[in-house]
C-alpha cells in the first residue's frame, strides 16, 4: 500500500514535464505516431516526435531519444531500445526534480556551454546517465 501510494506520488510529482512529453503523442502531418509503456515508461516514435529529435535539438545531427518525465521520444523503435538505460535514468532524474527537471538540464548546459566545455556531454544529467564520474 505504501508503495502504490509513493509511486502516484512520484507520478504526480513529475506530471508537469511528463505532460510536455505526451504532446508528441500527436497526430501531425509528419507520419505515423507509435507508443507503448515499458516498465511503466510511456515510449513514442514516428511522427513529431522523430522530426523533433532530428531537427528541433541544438545537437549537431540531432538525437536519438529524448526523457521528459515519465515518456521518453525516439527516431525510432530501435533508438528507443538502444538508449533506454540510459534514458531510464533521465526518468529517475525527472522523478527527482519533478517539474524543475527541464529548467535545471538547461541551465546545467547553459553553465557548461559558458565554461567552454560542452553543453551535452559536459552537463551533468548527461555525465550520470553516462556513468561518467569524476
């Protein structure tokens, strides 16, 4: 019981950011969405979603996924299924934060970019999820 509660607690607590991921579970012009819940993860490929991580990132060539709360947007299935440890802990992060998720990985980068380094590898959402310590 304690734990079904704690865990609406944390669904709760990172709806905000889960929201802005659900809005890419949306029929457009730009193809066929596809979606699914992996261990309780709702994962979205095709459609915006795949347009949005190829053109709409400041990553040179674009990304391969994408964790906002508790739904992570690929390319495609095989992105998806090949970043999902890695996005699995953006979600554990989401969870942490709640809904300064967001704003805190972009000043993070924005930190990152204004010390010379680099603002994706050197931020350190990035560098956890890498398993980079130091």
């Amino acid at each position: 019981m304690i734990f079904r509660v704690a865990r609406i607690l944390v669904y709760a607590w990172t709806f905000p950011t889960t929201c802005a991921g659900l809005l890419f579970f949306t029929p457009t012009r730009f193809g066929r969405v596809h979606a699914r819940v992996v261990h309780g993860v709702i994962e979205i490929h095709g459609g915006v979603a795949t347009w949005f991580l190829r053109h709409g990132t400041l990553l040179k060539g674009g990304a391969s996924a994408m964790t906002l709360g508790h739904v992570v947007i690929g390319v495609d299935e095989f992105a998806l299924q090949s970043s999902r440890d890695h996005e699995r802990i953006h979600v554990r992060q989401a969870e942490r934060l709640g809904p300064i998720f967001i704003p805190a990985y972009l000043f993070a980068s924005y930190l990152a970019w204004r010390r010379g380094l680099d603002p994706y590898l050197d931020n350190p959402f990035e560098r956890e999820a890498y398993g980079i310590t130091s």
